[in-house]
C-alpha cells in the first residue's frame, strides 16, 4: 500500500518520474556502464556524450530532492526504487567522489534507499564509490613498475632512438581522438538544411501530426460516445511542445470522417477537448469548445483555470480555441512530463464542478474513468 502514491495526482507523478528514469537516466547510464563490464565494445564518442547526460539527469534529481525527502510523496514509492535501481550500476561501476559531489541532496535520498531492508535483500550491501576512480587506480599500479631499478642501468636504451617514437605515436593517437570528438560534435550539432531539405522536413512532421491527431480524433469520438461524454482530455507525442503544431493536431481530430474511408480520421468536433504536448521547454495546451457547448462553458476560462495551477501563460485567446503553455522551471521542479497528467486530472476537475464531467464518486467499479492519456500511440 502507499507504492503508487495515496492519489491520483500523487500516481500521475510517480508515472512522470519512472518514465524520467527510463528515457533519460537508463539509456545514457547503460551506454557508459556496459562497455565497462564488457558488454559490448566502447564508443567513446558515445561514452562521452552519455556522461553529460547522466550528469544533466542527477542535476534535475539532486535540485528536486533539495527539498523532498523523497521523490513522491512522504514515503517509498515505485519512483525511488526505479531511480534508486537504475544508480546501482553507476555507483559500483563508474561514478567516484568527484563525479558525485555536486548532488548531496541525491547521495543523501540513495543512501536512505540502499539503507532499507527491503532494498538490502535484492540489491545486498551496495559499495559506495571511493575516492580515486578505477583508471586512477591503475595508473597506481603502473607506477611502481617503471621505477623497477633493473631497466635503469642501461644507459645505451635510454639514448636509443627506438624509445622516442613512442610518446609520438601516443601523441598522433590524441591528436585522432581529439578529431575524431571534433567531428562528431559537429555531426551532433544541428546542420542548417537548404530550404528544399527544411520544406520537405516541415511538410514530413506536419504529416505525422496530422496522421496522430487523426487517429486520436477517431478513438476520443468512440470513447466518449461510449461513455456519454461531452468533454475530453487527453495528450498526444508528435506535436513535441509545438503549439502550432499542437493546435493543427486538434484540427485533424476535429475534421469530419468520411464512413467511406477505408481508415476513418477525426470525427470529434462535437465533442469538447483539452490536449496536451510535452516540449522540452515547456508544455503546450490547447483547448477547444464546440460552438453548441459555448453557453455551458468558456474555453479561455477553462484553459486559465488549468494553467494557472501550474504557473501557465495563457498565448491566444478565442470563444473556440484557446492555446497557453507551461515553461519548463528545474529549480521549482517544474518539468513538461511530470506536470502533464495533475494537469490533466485538473482540467477534468473544472469540468466536474461545472456538472460537464461525469463524478467518480460512484461506488461501481466497472466504470471506466476517461481523461488521461489512454489511448498510445
């Protein structure tokens, strides 16, 4: 009990941070650490940039535990023994001191996880890092071999030529490492496209948010014809925090389908709606009112109302179709991710209390509960 939080909104956080933990500390925490173990070879190109961004990640986990004991709620949840799980490699394979003394707060919440006995039965006794790392460690052990006194007492080795192409050699190998890093920063560095090229890359995305908005425009008419719905909230990926994008998304779900179609697309302009787009800095929102429902509700009311809880700015106003977003705050723990379902447990809310939302206070388990992202895509 208590592992998915003690409600809705405490549950749609724990989500938000175990997706965090998935995409942005495992991948780049797997790249540096399994070539270590020897899993697969190194790419140090790859290495490179995965120390980034597991430093990037800590950041945003040592800022949100500044003032959190734990990372949901005041307890243990499913969050901590994700994010907790996922350090385990990097604290016994890869991290040190040096690397790990910017997060205190982070260094405090693990070692109170790893502390727990329900912890210490499936990870056992996890070894703190060290101060030297382990390439530090080695050099150590070098050392004392090159003051071995029998390779000094030849003097004719120390003059020959033979020895001095080595450091050569060592050097040219730096100078094809340091090109190699140049050339692949600049691969990741975004090129600028011809404008042919960034026509056809506009005309592409715009293609796959209007096929998503589309699909999603055909399953929330289904589902709220099913439950008797007149108002529908939901998120959706391929728009990616664009509000342009977003609200042309909400177009295609609104078009009227054609039954002749072999795959049917939009047909919920009837229905009213709230849709959601994480960015990576920030959240977009637009909000869409159906002419007939004007009366019942405001959509700039509606749309205030929900980003006001997060510290929104509401971007175009409109009877039909408002727009607003959230900026991304690491110091308030604002993230798009984390925000988007209290958001949308929010909006759904606004809806209630104007009677436009069916109550979940039925004792009917069998009910279904529409308005968070439940349809993938």
């Amino acid at each position: 009990v208590g592992l998915y939080g003690q409600n809705l909104i405490e549950g749609g956080m724990i989500d938000s941070w175990m997706e965090f933990c998935t995409h942005e500390l495992e991948v780049p925490l797997c790249t540096w650490v399994l070539p270590v173990t020897g899993a697969y070879p190194e790419i140090p190109e790859a290495t490179a940039c995965a120390k980034e961004d597991v430093k990037r990640s800590m950041t945003v986990l040592d800022k949100h535990l500044l003032h959190n004991t734990y990372m949901v709620g005041n307890s243990i949840t499913l969050a901590d023994i994700s994010v907790c799980c996922a350090l385990v490699d990097g604290m016994t394979h890869v991290f040190d001191e040096k690397y790990l003394k910017p997060f205190p707060n982070l260094m405090r919440w693990f070692q109170l996880c790893v502390g727990q006995p329900e912890f210490k039965k499936i990870l056992g006794q996890v070894k703190m890092p060290s101060g030297e790392g382990k390439a530090s460690g080695k050099e150590a052990k070098k050392e004392p071999a090159k003051e071995a006194p029998k390779k000094e007492p030849a003097p004719k080795k120390e003059a020959a030529p033979k020895k001095e192409p080595a450091p050569k050699k060592e050097g040219k190998q730096e100078k094809k490492k340091e090109k190699q890093e140049k050339d692949a920063k600049k691969e990741e560095a975004p090129q600028e496209l011809s404008p042919e090229d960034a026509e056809k890359a506009k005309k592409d995305k715009l293609k796959k948010v209007m096929k998503e908005g589309g699909k999603r425009g055909v399953e929330i008419e289904g589902a709220a014809d099913m439950g008797g719905l007149q108002f529908f909230c939901t998120s959706v990926d391929q728009p990616e925090g664009d509000l342009e994008l977003l609200e042309k998304c909400v177009e295609a779900m609104n078009a009227k389908s054609d039954p002749g179609e072999e795959e049917r697309k939009g047909g919920s302009g009837h229905i009213g709606k709230m849709v959601f787009s994480c960015g990576v800095e920030h959240l977009a929102v637009v909000a869409y009112v159906p002419q007939e429902k004007t009366k019942d509700l405001s959509c700039e009311e509606w749309l205030s109302a929900v980003l006001a809880t997060q510290g929104g700015e509401v971007v175009s106003k409109g009877a039909l179709v408002s727009t607003g977003k959230v900026k991304a705050n690491a110091d308030k723990g604002i993230f798009p991710l984390k925000i988007r379902e209290p958001m949308i447990l929010e909006a759904n809310n606004f809806l209630r209390k104007k009677g436009l939302f069916p109550d979940n206070d039925d004792d009917d388990d069998d009910e279904c509960v529409f308005g968070d992202d439940d349809f993938p895509a």
